[in-house]
C-alpha cells in the first residue's frame, strides 16, 4: 500500500502544527511510531486517505461517529444549520429541542447544559460537585481518561487509597493532591478510600462501562449502586462520565443498563453526530447551583451553537430505531468471534470484551476486568496487529487501550472482508515468532 502522500503531508505538518497532530493518540507513538496515515473523506463505513487508499473504519473518531461518515440525515441537517447563519449567541429553538430530546431518553438529565467537548463537560461536573459540596477531593478509577483538565489527568499512585501524582507536567501538586485513584471493579478499594477520606470528598467519578483501557464493564450487575450507596453515605456526589456510553450500547444512558441514578452526567461524542459537543446535567437541585441561577460558573461562545444541536438531534433521530443496536451486536458478536477463531489457529493469546458493537481485542490470555489487566495486554503484537490491519485497508485505533466500534453503516461484506484482514494478519504474525 502506497501512503506517500500521507508522509508528505505529515512533514508539512510537523513544521507548523506542533507534531504534526492536534491530540497525541492521533500520533502512531504507541505502535512503533512511524508519520499517521492523513485522511480525505469519508463515506459509510469507509474512508479514504490521501493516497486514495481505502479503509474500513473501526475507529469512528474515537467514538462520535455511530452512524458512519455523511451519514444523509446528519448532513442534510448540518447543511441546513450553515444555511441558518452558524452562530448567534443567544438561545435558539434547536437547543431546546435537543435538550428535550436527552430529557426523554434519559429521564435523569432533570436541566442540561451543553458546552463543546466531553473534557469541559467533565470539568464542568466537577466543579458543580465541589461547589455543591463545599469539599476538593475526587475519587475516580485507575486507568480511565475523563478529558484533560488538570484533575483529571492524575493516574494512580500506589495501593488502592493513595493520593495521585499528575500524569502530565504543569499540574499543580495541590490539584493533584487532591484526587485519589481506585481500581475499578474493586468496592472494597473504595470503601477504604471513603474510610479515609470519605469527609473530604466531593464525588466519586466513574465510567458506568469503562471505555479508555478497553471496554470493562462491571463485573456484578449491583457494582455501580454499591458505587453510589457508598458516595452518598460519605456525602459525596456521584458523577457517571458516559462521554462514550452514551447512545453506545442503546437509546439512552448506560446508567440505565444497570438500574441506577447518578447525581450528574458528562456527555459528548455521539450526542453531537460528529460536531464538537458536550453537555452535563442531572438533578434540578443540583443543576440550580449553575450560574445564572447559582454561583458555580460555566459559560461558552460556542455552546449550544445551532450546528451541534442540529447535527445531534439528527444523529439520534437514527438510533431511535432500536433495531440498530441490534444489528451492531450482531455485527459485533460476528467479528468477536471470527477474531477469537483466527488467533486461535495463529495460537495468539487474545481476549475480547465486548459490549454490543463496540469491543476491544487484549493480547492476553488473562480476563480484563481491571487497568492492570488491560495494561499487561502485549502491546507488541497489539502493534503488529494495527499494521497488519492498516495494511490490508481495516483502520482501528492506533492504542492498545482503544476500542474498535461498530457503526450502523458497517455491513457483512465489511465484517468478512476484516476477518479476512485479521485471519491473513495474524498468520503473518505467527510466521514472524
Ligand atoms: N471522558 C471520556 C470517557 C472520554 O473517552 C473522553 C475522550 N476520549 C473524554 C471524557 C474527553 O472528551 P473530549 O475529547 O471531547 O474532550
């Protein structure tokens, strides 16, 4: 496969765009380096890079795209927006709408607000927590990314209780002071976090289905109320970041896969159809404490800008059929399977998690129900796998933390034309052993 174009590019990036990326992951550090192949366009479930060469995309831009590229109704709505004029600043009939809309699908989002990227909803969230609470400390879970805000770029320390250290220079030791790591899928590592902090802390933030060392989900189906009940016996809030799940695994939150209430919610990717987008909400009271009504402030030019919440509407106009979903898992379930046999006959050691459409493939034999699992997943023959794939046209996400998604304009001829990909890759990486 020819990708001179892509290097010409990345060159000509590099010189005025800092990396020649504007987010790392985009970087190909993590699977021997090497320029990112530079994409045209994109059509279905395929796209295209400058080369002219053709992908089957399982990356979906990390996430937002479930309804594939140009999907007809997302761009006839965006058209429409430009159409409008772009931006107003000031409200509009399309964010009411759209607002209406995630109240009915999840009952929970009691008042809403959209800003323009899951970071600032998670920020955003916090803030709301600390505010209401009057307290600084954070739990959240080993392992899992909730944008980079300087809170949230603290990683675990050591042991299930220790006070992080910041995974990126300049944040300040305080901020990092005051987040506390757990692992996930461990109560009993929250519970003594509490024990110790539980005064001190103003919420407890968790992926209900963790999405950024693979998909995890929780081990017992009453983990997350478990989660929630000892967040609230310390006074602490509970934040769901569902800044993935959300729309991912059916028309709704992932909250409700498990029967449970979180105080607030984060959201971005799907809900804006490919359009920068976030927004947080929850309960009333709580939501009342947002200025103009309360003293927690959060503002945003660009927030609830008309194209967003048209593209948004537009993109769940299509998942309300249900059936969707059921076809993505059963697309899922097909590539789960076909993977898992043809590592078998290549004797690789693979694990999938797999939620609906959306999986992760672990070079372990080891089940991952925990950071450290997905961290102990080979990241060499993760790496040869993305460059077997990439070379036989089926993009994925250049990590080994990523997960691949199914979207609703993938089809059966896509799936057996990977799992051509994938049988032929994983030959290849048997005869290199
Ligand atoms: N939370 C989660 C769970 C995410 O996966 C991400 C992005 N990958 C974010 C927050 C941050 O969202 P954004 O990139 O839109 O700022």
């Amino acid at each position: 496969m020819d990708t001179t174009q892509s290097r010409l590019w990345h060159e000509r990036a590099e010189a005025v765009i800092l990396g020649g990326v504007n987010s790392p992951s985009r970087a190909f550090k993590a699977v021997g380096g090497g320029y990112p192949i530079v994409m045209a366009k994109g059509q279905g479930s395929h796209f295209i890079d400058v080369d002219g060469n053709d992908y089957i995309d399982y990356l979906a831009a990390y996430g937002p795209l479930i309804n594939g590229h140009a999907h007809p109704t997302v761009i006839q709505a965006l058209q429409e927006a430009a159409l409008d004029g772009i931006l107003y600043g000031t409200p509009t009939p399309s964010e009411v709408e759209f607002a209406e809309i995630l109240r009915t699908a999840i009952p929970d989002l009691e008042r809403i607000r959209f800003v323009n990227s899951g970071t600032e909803a998670v920020m955003t969230t916090i803030r709301v927590a600390r505010g209401v609470t009057e307290r600084n400390k954070l739990i959240k879970f080993e392992g899992c990314y909730h944008g980079h805000s300087d809170a949230m770029l603290v990683a675990a320390g050591s042991g299930p209780s220790s006070i992080g250290v910041p995974d990126s220079a300049g944040i300040p030791q305080s901020t990092a002071a005051d987040v506390i790591t757990v692992p996930f899928n461990d109560i009993s590592a929250l519970e003594k976090a509490l024990l110790i902090h539980g005064n001190e802390v103003a919420a407890v933030l968790v992926e209900p289905i963790v999405g950024n060392f693979g998909m995890v989900a929780p081990e017992s189906e009453t983990y997350l109320q478990s989660v929630i009940d000892l967040a609230h016996r310390s006074g602490a809030l509970v934040i769901f970041d569902e800044v993935i799940t959300a729309f991912r695994f059916h028309y709704g939150s992932a909250a409700e896969l498990y029967g449970v209430h979180p105080d607030l919610f984060a959201m971005g990717k799907i809900i804006g159809g490919g359009l920068p987008i976030g927004a947080y909400g929850g309960r009333r009271e709580i939501m009342e404490k947002v200025a103009p009504l309360g003293p927690v402030y959060q503002a945003g030019t660009m927030a609830g800008n008309p194209a967003s919440m048209k593209t948004g509407i537009a993109c769940l106009s299509v998942l309300r059929d249900n059936s969707v979903y059921e076809r993505m898992n059963r697309l899922g379930a097909k590539l789960e399977q076909g993977i898992l046999e043809s590592a078998q006959r290549a004797g690789l050691p693979v694990t999938i998690n797999r939620i609906g459409g959306a999986f992760t493939v672990y070079f372990t034999n080891q089940k991952v129900t925990q950071y450290q699992h997905a961290k102990a997943s080979d990241g060499k023959l993760f790496a040869a796998m993305f460059r077997g794939l990439l070379a036989r046209g089926v993009f994925i996400a250049p990590s080994k933390y990523e997960a691949w998604f199914v979207s609703t304009a993938h089809n059966d001829a896509d799936i057996e034309k990977t799992l051509a990909a994938v049988e032929d890759t994983f030959q290849e990486m048997k005869s290199h052993d």
